[in-house]
C-alpha cells in the first residue's frame, strides 16, 4: 500500500529552449529503453520539500535532517534475497535499481540549496548530465544532508554520490549501462535526551542546555556499489518495437555498519564494553552478483515478459568473524493485457542462500481501466522475508549475539480504485513469525500471527487558485503486541497560487503533518535499529510549516517557517521516543536548471 504524496505533475513552461531534448531511460522498463521524452522538473509545487524524511507523511526520524528513520506504515517489505538488516539510513540512499540515465543534446546542470534555523541545516543537490557524440551519455549527481542539531552531541552529515553512464550502439542492438554509487553517513549520537522538566515544562532558549545520555559517540554507516546492465536485442529492430533482448547484469556491493563511543555508560547500555578495539569494519558484507536474462521488447504488445536468474558470492563480518555468503535466485515475470483488462504475474524464488533461510514472493494483480482516469485492481501476495543478517547475528562494542531465526510470512490481498479526484486503497495481511528488537537493542521473534489491516487515501483537488493535497492512512493490528505503528497518519498541503502575466510564478501555503500517539519504537544507536519500548508515546501532536515560493524561467526560491506551531499544543514532543522535533527555523532556498 501506497500513501506517498501525490507528486507535483512536471511543469516544464520556463524553458523557453525548445530546442533542448531530453530522453530519459528507466531500466524497469520492458522496452530496450522509454520512448518518453520529458524536460527537466521544473515545477513549483514540493520544491520546498528538501528532506526525504518530511516529503512523506509514511516516515518517523530523530527530529534532525538526515537522522535515522523508520517507515509509520507496517509490512515485512519487498523481495530482497539478502540484506544486511541495517536500514536505519536506507531512505536518504542513492539506489542502484532505481537510478536513471539520460541522453541529451546539450550540457544540462542544475543544483539545488537550502540553509537555515538555529541549527546550520544544510541541503544541497547537484546534477549534471552531457552526451559524448550520440550514443554515450555520462554524468554525476552529489547531495548533502547536514545539521549541527538542536541538542548536544546530534550532528549530522550524510554524503550521496552517483555516477552514471549509458551507450547505445549505432544500429541499435547493444546497450550498456553503469553506474558508480557511495552513500556514507557519519553522524553523532546523543542517545536521545533525559527526561526532566528542562524538556517536559518547555525549554526553547537553550536546547543544548538539556542532557542527553551520550556526549561522544558516532554512527557511520557507508555502502558502495559498483553497477553494470548490458543488453543484446536478439530478434526485432528499435523502430518496430517488436523483438526480444539478452541481458547480463553485474554488481559489486561492499556496506558496513561501525559505532564507536570513547566511554562507557553503563547507565545507558545494557552491557558493560565487550572489547576495548573500535573496529572500523565491525559489521558489514561485500557481494558479487551476477545476473543473466531473457526480456520481451514489446512495450505497446499485449503481452511483455522477462525471466532471469542470479547468482551472488561474497562474505560477511561480524566483528573479528568472517562468513562465506553464496546465494542462487531466479524470478520472472509477465503482463498481458486483454482489451480493458491487465494482467501482471510476479515470482522470485531463492534457490540456495548459504547464511538465511530460503525465501520467495509470488504476486498476482489484476486491472480494469475502465476509462481514462479510471482504474480498479486486486492483487493477491503470498511471501517469506528475510530480516537481515544482523538480526541473526552481530558483534559490537557493547552487543552481541548468534542465532537463526525464520524468515517472516506474508499473505496479503489489496484492492485500489483510482479516480480522477484521488486513489483509495485497502490491504488486509496475515503475518507470522515477526522480527523485532526488544528495548536491550536484541532482534527476538514473535512466534504468533498477526492480522493486519489497512486503508489510504490520496487525492489533488484544485478550485481557482487553489490547491488542497491529501494523503491519509489508517492501519490496524489484531493480536500483535510486538507490531507497533500510529492508528492514522496523514501529510496535508493546502497552497493558494498566482501566474503573473509576465511568466512568474507564485506558492503560498502550509504543510499539516500529523500522527496518532503510540508507543512508538526508540533508537539503540550502537546497533543501529529501532527498538520496542513501552514507557513513552510520540505522535498526537500537529506540525504546521509555513512556506511561500516563487518561479521565475528556470529559477525558483522558497521561504519556509518550520514548526511554526511550537508550544502548541505541548511546550515540546518526541518525533521517536527520547529525541524530541526541533524549534522554530526559518529556512530559505534556491533550485536552478541551466545549459549551454
């Protein structure tokens, strides 16, 4: 279920070039590449948004840009044959399966800004992309995420980097991609904040006056990718859009997790230090994988297939240990569409997994369109999910453990009606054997069976100049104590806006976030995961942010008071429990597209 923000339609009426071609190309894609054509994003709507974690309402984070968050919205995920179990950071990842390339006919740069507030928030994004001669594409794109905290010891600094590249033969029959792709977070960890009445009685002159439980202790987390796609058209021609292709896909993977304290808190931790060395590897893998597959090039056909199967090699540290990693997968794929009717089947099998258990996804859905804007769909998963290895096991400063645990179940049904006002949907699951981490920061797993249950709603209503965006979820769980995620959650935009008749343009609005109180999960951050505790709520408590945005050509700039509702309806509250949301700010920023 999906109750991500309706994203702003692409308003490309600033660039004025028409002579500028853009072809972006999404390897998701059945076809050899997209036949789309589209301009750079240019719109107005979201550009004040900078921080993943605040864009959506289905997110919780320590109250910082950049801090670790977790998803409000339950489910044991997607398919994922192996994982490492450290996804604490994974939502400000740049992401090799959904990165993208381009082709263009002139030099197009664009880079993105904002600073501001108390705390020396720091957002930037930079993007470049050129084509050498007409086949080969090449280019970068680096973000940043930084803040000095509200509180003692809550800095943040997570650094992205991706570098893409793509050719097309001349006659059309061989494509490569690549990518290159470092995501590194290196942020302190205060622990979160002692309760007291310099925080429950309201404390806004001073934060750093409030004590925290940790005053040196540091959080890295780093991941690389190394990425490769080839494709070899073997019946058809590009034009015709007809045929079938060979691919091969290679990538190298290496990530760890590594936490480091200069003292001990025995206060804090539940263990005393289990070894005085720091290690700067203490927990992480590096992975080969190569992947090699058939697909139909038939994107306006009634029916596009794919079919491939993977192989992956490599090893895995916990600690001063070293474990030998093999896995064997196969999936597949297939849509058909019949008339007002579509049909899509999905199946991933693990073969052979030499460290988790062997898991699986079969997905069924079935589509009506019944006419434009209209659509109804029901869909059917049946899956096992791996936690990760760091559930099973993990060595660090002041944890350690070794066990096996089951993958988790999943059986869901869904069913969406989209309209032209909005999208509804509702999901019921069954879940068995949940892995969680208890409030000592160790994953245990919960033998029962858990229903699930739950319902979205998003829609984009306009009336003059108006415009009101919805996005609300409601989720409920039977029988299960260890599952814990808000009641309702919802992120609501209401902006008013204005084209001046030379061009510009004009936003003004406010952005409502808001979540039901639960006991939510607190954050250990010497194993880096989000843990079940029962002695504090976070949530029951609206977040308004004020904004105004103006778009002139290619320029756009936006002025935006954050939390603009402080003390009301509580002096202050925890966005997780112990690390509370930030003050008032006043933020500012600029985005600019250019090209020769």
């Amino acid at each position: 279920m999906s109750v991500l923000p309706t994203q702003g339609q692409v308003d490309s009426s600033a660039l004025l070039e028409k002579s500028m071609v853009i072809r972006q190309y999404v390897l998701s894609d059945f076809g050899f590449d997209t036949t789309f054509y589209q301009k750079p994003d240019t719109a107005l709507h979201r550009v004040w948004q900078y921080d993943p974690a605040t864009g959506s309402s289905a997110w919780a984070n320590l109250g910082v840009v950049g801090s670790a968050a977790r998803p409000l919205l339950l489910g044991t995920g997607a398919f994922r044959p192996f994982a490492s179990g450290f996804d604490a950071f994974a939502l400000y990842d740049f992401r090799a399966d959904s990165g993208r390339f381009w082709s263009v006919n002139k030099p197009l740069t664009s880079f993105d800004f904002s600073s501001g507030g108390g705390n020396n928030q720091q957002a930037f994004r930079l993007f470049h992309t050129q084509n050498i001669g007409k086949t080969v594409n090449i280019g970068a794109e680096y973000r940043l995420l930084s803040s000095d905290g509200w509180y003692a010891n809550e800095a943040t600094n997570n650094k992205n980097f991706r570098f893409f590249g793509s050719m097309v033969s001349p006659n059309r029959r061989y494509a490569a991609h690549l990518q290159y792709i470092t995501n590194n977070q290196n942020n302190e960890q205060n622990g979160g904040v002692v309760p007291g009445r310099l925080f429950e009685e309201g404390f806004f002159v001073a934060p750093l006056g409030v004590p925290v439980n940790l005053n040196g202790a540091r959080l890295r987390t780093n991941n690389r990718t190394l990425w490769l796609n080839q494709q070899l058209r073997m019946a058809g021609t590009d034009s015709s859009l007809k045929g079938w292709a060979l691919f091969h896909q290679f990538s190298y993977r290496r990530e760890y997790l590594a936490f480091s304290d200069p003292s001990s808190n025995n206060a804090y931790y539940p263990n005393a230090r289990l070894s005085p060395v720091i290690a700067p590897d203490s927990n992480g893998f590096r992975q080969l994988e190569n992947s090699l597959g058939a697909k139909s090039l038939t994107p306006l056909s009634n029916i596009q297939w794919q079919a491939a199967l993977h192989h992956s090699l490599g090893n895995v540290r916990n600690g001063d240990r070293f474990f030998t990693q093999q896995l064997l997968w196969a999936n597949a794929e297939i849509h058909y569409r019949l008339g007002a009717f579509e049909l899509r089947g999905k199946y991933a099998q693990v073969l052979y997994n030499a460290l988790q258990d062997r898991t699986h996804r079969a997905e069924f859905t079935l589509g009506f369109v019944a006419q434009e804007g209209v659509r109804f769909s029901l869909g059917l998963v049946d899956q096992t999910q791996n936690a990760g290895f760091a559930a099973n096991q993990f060595q660090g400063l002041f944890q350690q453990w070794d066990q096996q645990l089951r993958a988790m179940g999943e059986r869901a049904a869904f069913a969406q009606v989209e309209l032209p006002i909005g999208k509804l949907q509702y999901r019921t699951a069954q879940i068995n054997d949940w892995v969680f981490w208890d409030a000592q920061g160790m994953a245990r797993q919960d033998a029962g069976s858990f229903g699930l249950q739950q319902l979205s709603y998003s829609s984009s209503l306009k009336w003059w100049k108006f415009r009101l965006d919805l996005n609300h979820g409601w989720q409920w769980v039977e029988n299960g104590s260890s599952m814990r995620a808000p009641r309702f959650f919802s992120q609501d935009i209401l902006s008013i806006n204005h084209r001046f008749k030379t061009g510009w343009e004009l936003q003004l609005g406010t952005d409502f976030r808001y979540h039901s109180a639960y006991l939510a999960p607190g954050f250990r951050p010497e194993v880096g995961q989000f843990v079940l505790q029962d002695s504090l709520q976070a949530g029951n408590h609206p977040l308004f942010d004020l904004f105004a945005a103006i778009k002139v050509k290619r320029t756009r700039v936006f002025v935006k008071f954050e939390h603009a509702n402080q003390g009301f309806p509580a002096p202050n509250f925890y966005t997780v429990p112990l690390y509370p949301m930030y003050s008032r700010a006043f933020r500012f920023g600029i985005t600019w597209a250019f090209y020769e």
